[in-house]
C-alpha cells in the first residue's frame, strides 16, 4: 500500500499572464500517484492544464509543511508576502463554471 503525500501541482502555468484562466494557479493535494494529483486536481475546477510539480516533505523550502491536507483534498495555495515565514494562504478550490 502505497503513502498519502503531499502533492503541488500547476494549473496553466505555461500561459501567459493575460491569457490564464480563473482557474489558474498551485494547489496542494493529499495523493498517492503523480497521476492521482493531476485528476484530483481536473475533477476540482472543471478544467485547465494541471501539471504534477513535486511532493512537498518540508525540506525543501526549508519550512516544514504549512498544512496536511488529508487524502483526495485538494486545496489552492497563494503567496502572500506580508506573511513572516512560510508564506502560502490556503482556499477552497472553485470550479472553472462556479460563480464568482
């Protein structure tokens, strides 16, 4: 049996600025496979292009983990400088078709 990981995964990071769609952007997922992430992450917002980046243990960042998400949760991550140490804010994933 294989170990839940912590998975970052890219959506639409290849676009340019001006042409990334709303769904763009890094999320953290607890999966067991590369491919696992990817549809996890597919099946969260409707579309886009998610790409597996790395598993995430905490080293290497330097910082240890920010949150554990548990299996198949799929949370988007944001970078905020204004925060000391680590620095990602965690949100709920909208789907591509969801109101805004």
């Amino acid at each position: 049996m294989k170990e839940i990981r912590q998975a970052i995964v890219l959506v639409d990071n290849h676009r340019s600025p001006s042409m990334q769609r709303n769904t763009a952007g890094r999320y953290r997922v607890g999966a067991k496979t590369e491919k696992e992430a990817e549809e996890l992450v597919r099946k969260a917002i409707g579309f886009g292009s998610p790409q597996f980046y790395y598993w995430d243990d905490g080293n290497i960042s330097g910082y240890p983990i920010p949150r554990q998400v548990a299996y198949k949760e799929v949370v988007k991550e944001k970078f905020d400088s204004s925060v000391p140490g680590c620095r990602w804010l965690f949100e709920k994933p909208l789907h591509a078709c969801a109101q805004r």
